[in-house]
C-alpha cells in the first residue's frame, strides 16, 4: 500500500489499528487531534488500549498534541462529562509517560505519523479519535506509507515545527475553567 484512501468508515479505523499496532514495533509515534476520548477503534480495541500496548514497547516516543479541554461556567452536564472523560485520557496517557503538548484552541489538524525499523505511516484524516467522530461524522483520510517518504518527510517537520513551538503541559496546565464558549 503506498496510498490509501480511507472513505469508510470501517476503513478509517482498520487504518488507525494498522498504524498504532504493536506488532510494527515503531519507535516514533506522533498523533495531533484536537479532541480525544476513547473510541472503540476495530475488533475490540480501544484508543487507549492501542496506545497502552505501544508504550509497553522498549524505545518508543510518542507524543501527542491535542486542544485543552475547557469547560464552560454554563456548561450543560453532558458537556461536563466529555471534558471530564477527555481529561481522564490525557491523564491516563500522561501516566504512560506520553509526551502531552497544548496545541491551542486553533489546533484543527488530525494526524497519525508512525516510523518504524521496517516502514514509515502517515494517516492525514478529518475525524477526532472520539466515538462521534468515527461512528457517527461523515469523514474521510488519507494513508501514506513508505514509497512516499517526501509526504510522511513534509508532516513529519510539519509536527516537528509544531512541537518545538510548544511546551509539554501536565494535566493540571490543561484545565481552564472559562465563562467563555469552548472552541
């Protein structure tokens, strides 16, 4: 597979499994999105559990670069409890020593970049790794893998760009209590 288009949804999944799975021993994982809970990705795989099983590999760095979840003085209690089950995630992932960086309320990018000994895979995709975004949104996106080093080389500095802009932010740095809306 050197490009392929993802316009299912199973096939947009199978693909998010495909790039964070183990069995490719990567030693670099990158992933920009926005919003992240923890969706059911394929086969009984979760998000989480996909990434839980990467960081029990020896030598891996991953780093992710999602949006601060803010919640509103006028919140509803729906809207609450995403912010508290999107704040349960960067915890979880923090407390698996992944690097966790504040993109930023702009922050729109949803990027998976993987590299191992053997290959190089970029996933450029519209959907939040959230169960709306993958089960319920229209969405689409894109894999690249290995004869296009050019396209993995070019987001690979994309992110690297973005990551040097930005500072590693605990759990507590990312919570931010507004009276404003949450963009």
């Amino acid at each position: 597979m050197a490009i392929q288009a993802l316009c299912k949804k199973e096939d947009l999944k199978e693909a998010i499994r495909d790039i964070l799975s183990y069995e490719r021993y990567p030693r670099e994982v990158r992933i920009v999105c926005p919003v992240i809970t923890d969706p059911e990705i394929c086969d009984g795989n979760t998000f989480l559990g996909l990434v839980q099983r990467l960081s029990r590999l020896e030598n891996i760095t991953i780093s992710l670069i999602t949006r601060k979840p803010i919640v509103r003085s006028q919140a509803s209690e729906s809207e609450r409890r995403e912010v508290l089950e999107r704040l349960n995630v960067i915890e979880t992932l923090e407390a698996l020593r992944i690097k966790v960086f504040d993109g930023g309320k702009d922050l729109h990018a949803k990027i998976i970049l993987t590299e191992s000994v053997d290959d190089k895979l970029a996933l450029i995709m519209s959907a939040n790794l959230t169960p709306t975004g993958l089960d319920r949104n229209i969405e689409a996106g894109i894999c690249f893998k290995n004869d296009r080093n050019e396209i993995y080389d070019a987001v690979y500095n994309y992110i690297t760009q973005l990551l040097i802009a930005l500072k590693p932010k605990g759990l507590r740095q990312l919570v931010q209590t507004t009276g404003g809306t949450n963009n």
